[in-house]
C-alpha cells in the first residue's frame, strides 16, 4: 500500500504541473493574495497605530497631549495572517478527492442531472467572483460559516468555497493514476488502497497549487503596490473568476490547452505506466483478456494480441444510421481502429485531427473508426454534452457511449487517448497509448490496410496539412533518449552526463546532434558545461520546451538572432520566425541545467 501511496502522490505532483490545469493557476495565484477589505500584516513597528493617533486633535495645555499620543504606549496591532491559500487548495482537495471517487454514487442516488456538480461548480466560481467585486455579495457567501467559533476561519469561508467550485471544474490530464482512481468512482468499487491512491493523489495536486497560491499572498504582503491597490485586485481577481467561468462553460480554455504540448506525458508515463505502477495499478482490476499484454504500447511492429473484446456495456451510440450500435464481427475484412477519448480531455481533443486525417485519406481503402466515450467524470456521461463536445470537434465517425466503462475494461485500457488497431480478421494488431508517434500509428494503418487487400491503391502518407509549407515541415522531436528521431553524431548515453561532438559532415534536414556535455534522459535531455545543440530543420519556425533557470544563444546558420532568457517550469519558447518556409542549421548554446523537452516546428 505504500508503494501505491507514492505512485498516487507523484502521479498528482505531475498532474498539478500539466497543462491541463493551467486554467485554475490566475485564480489560485490571486486568490491567495485577495484577503477581506483591510486584511494584511500591520507594520511591527507600530507605523499604522502612529499614523492615527497622530492625525487625532490634541487638546492644548500642559502637554498631556503628548501623554495621549506618545506611540511607545500602544503595542503594535496585528491582524490575523492571511490563510486563504490553505482554504483554496483545502477546498480544492476536498471537493476533487470526494466527487471524483463518491460524485457518480451521489448523484445516482438523488437521481440528479449528470452534469449537475459543473453547473454548481460554474455557479460557485461566479458568486465568488462576484463576492471579490461586490463585498455584500462576499458576506452572504460567508455566513453558512459564522457558526464556526474561529473569527478568521469565517472570513476564509469563501476562500474555501472557491476551493470547492475549483475542485468541481478540475479536469485534469488524464494517466493511469487517475484513470484507475475514476474507473473504481464510477463503479462504486471503493476499496482501501482506492482510498489510499486517491488521497495520495490529491495531496500530490496540492502542493504545487498551495506553493502558487503562498506565492500570490506574498506577492499581495510584500509589494507595496499591490497593498495600496487591495481593492482594485479584489476586482481584477473577481472578474478574472468570472470570465474563467464563461470561458469554461463555453470551452474557451481548452482552444489555449490545445495549443500547448503536453510537456509532462513522458514523465507522467515513465511513473505511472512504469513496471511497478502497472503491476501496483493492475491488480485493482480482473485479469480478463490477458493476450492483450502480449501487445506493447507503440511497438514498433504489428503483434498478434488476441481476439478484439466486444464493445459491451454501451449506454448510447451516435453518428450511425438510425443511432444504432455497431458489431465489431460486421466489421470483418476491415481495418478498424479503436480509439478511447472523451470530449472534455486535452490529450483527446489534440489527437482528433490526425483521426479525421487518416478517416478522410483511408475509409474508402478499409478503414473505419470507432471512437468509445468513456467518461472521466459525471457530466461527460451526459449524451448531449458528448454530442456537443463531438461537434465542435468534428468528431464525424460512430461514437460509443461507454459510461460504465466496461468496454474500457474490455480492453484492458489506462490512457485517454488510446488507440487500438484491429485487422481484418478481428485480431488486435497494435495500440498507441496517449498522444504522439501518429506517423507510426499511420504506418500500422497502412500494412493493416495492405495486408487486408493486397491490390489496394493507397494515397500519400497524410501529414497534418498539405500546401507547400507544411508538407515538408520537420516533425514534432522529443529530446528523450527512447522517443527522439533523427539523431547523429555520439551514440547517447542513457541518464548520464557524457561528452558528445557535432559530426564532421553538415547534418542533413531533420537531423539534430548535440556537443558538450549532456545528460540524456527519458523525459528531457539537460545541458551541462559548454551544451550545444544542432539542427537543420525546414519549417516558417521552431520552438522548444524548455525548462530550469539560464539563458539560450539562438543561432541560424551560423549567426547569433537571440537570446532567450529561461525560468520555471517546462514553457514553449519561440526560437525561429519567418514569413516563409525555408531550411537552416539552428544552433542552441545552453546554460549549464537547463533541461529541452522537445522541438516543435511550424
């Protein structure tokens, strides 16, 4: 149970740190620093107490004024420190931990809407901005908590309860720490270690959300601006809360999720997906369908994984004549490829252009796709809300309602994405596990294609766009030592600082090399002394994942463009902008530790 205890804990440090979560961190950080009307450190040295006594009129006389005003014989006045952070993130906690394990049992039980905890969470997040910009409005809000005998403890009610709307909107990136944690909620399967994962998991969250929102309240403390200025915050924060509830409600936030790479997958699957995870993970499940293990995520060729499970346990289907279900044996003699999202999920939603790609470019050659909805929380069970989310995404191919994940069961499945190919003969082939490697997912498509009908005429590999700009772009790199392509020059070294030199010869297009000293690692590689980095790419731009506190020189071909100052945690730094799509040697001179991610290109 303890090794469960640590996997629950670093899966949540490293959900707390994803993208996924960005939305709620303007309103934690400023939350933490928006106390009530006048709240705030006095001055030790008694400033503020001067400052009224002095200003008070004095009687003339004898000097008993200076008596009656002398500072040294008031003490300095003290108001109660500032806890709104703790009850933010407490509040957070609270609400995420119990709805996410107990929410769907909850509802079932009063037979309430599904989406029901969103639109309190929604509700709650708006009166609480409100109350930031209306301070009558906060005073209602406080009173459920006037009973509590702590004076301060009632002024940090409506911290608390923004933690508890905050914890209601919290979709985080999915991994299998999670996945496990929701499949047993919805089932009502809570066991001891479910408890133990979930707690864990929660408090993992917690610390990096309670580090950003101290860092609100000392920033609110210390800068002198921000303490002449309280009440113009409490109105910015208010507003910023509001429109994060609009944005919300009408999926704004995840246009910018989209739009941003998922930096913390490889770590996240490196821990959760580990051997001991799986192992720890897997035993709160049966042990149906065990050929499936005989496949492994990504592989780099096709595998026979046993018969394909059925699609059972489905609540709905649409985008299918009449909304009837689809049955996996009608599909023999195609190529079928299984793919479990659901609509809310960043991942999920990144993934489905190449699924439109590959469903435009193979159906007519045999390719059909079949999308199974599991939900990770309760308002994602709702059939109107799936079909919405599928529209805006352009979702077009049939969907299945799985709500009570059986068929993700079925599949023996951990990961939203996920994607499972089926050939002809209904054998599972290949599965891909989270986002990334499409070009390899296609290639599979492909041979199943070519196996299935060995005549078939199939188009050009799809790509993500096609004119004259695009066509030939470099591909997305990931600078770890299993998943990096395109690699020359000193053979990597796996988790150790080594030496490395720039091949001889000019690297060609798509190829990357590194000199100096490097620690290449799974997840990033991180610059030692005299760290740099080549590669000649073609694309309008580059950008890269970068990590940790220093500077990068930006060099193309050969000349110095700029230099990139680096703080905090992994963010997309732009390297490269032309008008045009063109072919150049970039070159990257690191400061010892920083860490590079990945590259992207556009």
């Amino acid at each position: 149970m303890l090794t469960l205890a640590l996997i629950g804990l670093l899966g949540g440090l490293i959900t707390a740190v994803s993208p996924c979560i960005l939305p709620v961190l303007p309103v934690v950080f400023l939350a933490g620093g928006t106390g009530g009307e006048g709240t705030g450190r006095a001055r030790p040295d008694g400033a503020a107490e001067r400052r009224r006594t002095e200003d008070r009129p004095t009687p003339a006389g004898d000097g008993a004024s200076a008596v009656l005003t002398a500072p040294a014989s008031k003490a300095p006045v003290r108001t109660p420190r500032n806890r709104r952070p703790y009850a933010v993130v407490a509040g957070l906690v609270v609400s995420f931990a119990f709805f996410t394990l107990l929410g769907v049992t909850v509802i079932s039980a009063l037979g309430l809407p599904q989406d029901i905890l969103r639109y309190i969470g929604l509700g709650l997040l708006v009166l609480i901005g409100l109350g930031l910009i209306f301070p009558p409005v906060e005073r209602i809000l406080e009173k459920p908590f006037a009973r509590i005998p702590q004076r301060q403890v009632n002024k940090e009610g409506s911290a608390f309860a923004l933690g508890l709307g905050l914890g209601l909107l919290y979709v985080p990136c999915a991994g299998p720490v999670l996945a496990a944690i929701t499949v047993a909620g919805a089932r009502g399967e809570i066991s001891a270690d479910i408890v133990v994962l979930t707690l864990s998991f929660a408090l993992g969250t917690a610390v990096p959300l309670l580090v950003f929102a101290l860092a609100g309240r000392r920033v609110a403390e210390r800068v002198a601006a921000f303490r002449r200025r309280a009440r113009t915050l409490r109105v910015i924060a208010g507003s910023l809360m509001i429109v994060l509830a609009l944005g919300l409600a009408f999926d704004v936030t995840a246009a910018i999720q989209r739009s941003l790479p998922d930096y913390t997958s490889g770590v996240q699957k490196k821990i959760e997906d580990s051997d001991t995870a799986r192992q720890q993970l897997s035993g709160l499940y049966d042990d149906s369908n065990k050929d499936l293990s005989r496949c492994q995520d990504g592989a780099d060729e096709l595998r026979s994984c046993g018969q394909a499970p059925p699609l059972e346990g489905i609540d709905s289907w649409f985008n299918t004549p009449g909304d009837q279900p689809v049955d996996l044996k009608s599909l023999r003699g195609k190529v079928t490829l299984i793919d479990f999202w659901t609509y809310s999920c960043i991942n999920c939603q990144r993934a489905v252009p190449h699924l439109q790609d590959w469903e435009r470019a193979y159906k007519d050659a045999g390719l059909r796709i079949i999308g199974v909805h599991s939900p990770e929380f309760a308002f994602e069970k709702k059939r109107s809300n799936v079909i919405s989310g599928a529209e805006k995404l352009g979702v077009t191919w049939p969907v299945a309602l799985d709500n009570k994940l059986t068929t993700w069961d079925n599949y023996r499945n951990r990961f939203w994405p996920a994607k499972y190919l089926i050939d002809a003969q209904g054998t599972v082939r290949y599965f891909k596990f989270g986002e990334g490697e499409y070009d390899k997912t296609e290639k599979m498509i492909r041979e199943l294609l070519r196996q299935a009908d060995p005549t078939v005429v199939l188009p050009k590999p799809t790509g993500r766009a096609m004119d004259d700009l695009t066509a030939d772009r470099t591909p997305e790199t990931y600078l770890s030592n299993l998943r990096i392509r395109g690699y020359v020059g000193t053979p990597l070294t796996d988790g150790k600082p080594a030496e490395y030199r720039f091949p001889r010869e000019p690297l060609p297009v798509n190829k990357l090399s590194l000199a100096g000293t490097w620690t290449a690692g799974y997840e990033h590689f991180t610059a030692g002394p005299d760290a740099r980095l080549a590669f000649t790419y073609r694309a309008k731009n580059a950008n890269l994942v970068l990590a940790g506190t220093g500077k990068v020189t930006v060099l193309v071909d050969g000349k110095a463009t700029k230099t990139i100052n680096v703080s905090g945690s992994p963010t997309l730094h732009r390297l490269t902008d032309d008008d045009e799509a063109r072919t150049a040697r970039l070159e990257l001179r690191l400061d010892q530790g920083l860490e590079a991610y990945a590259f992207t290109f556009g």
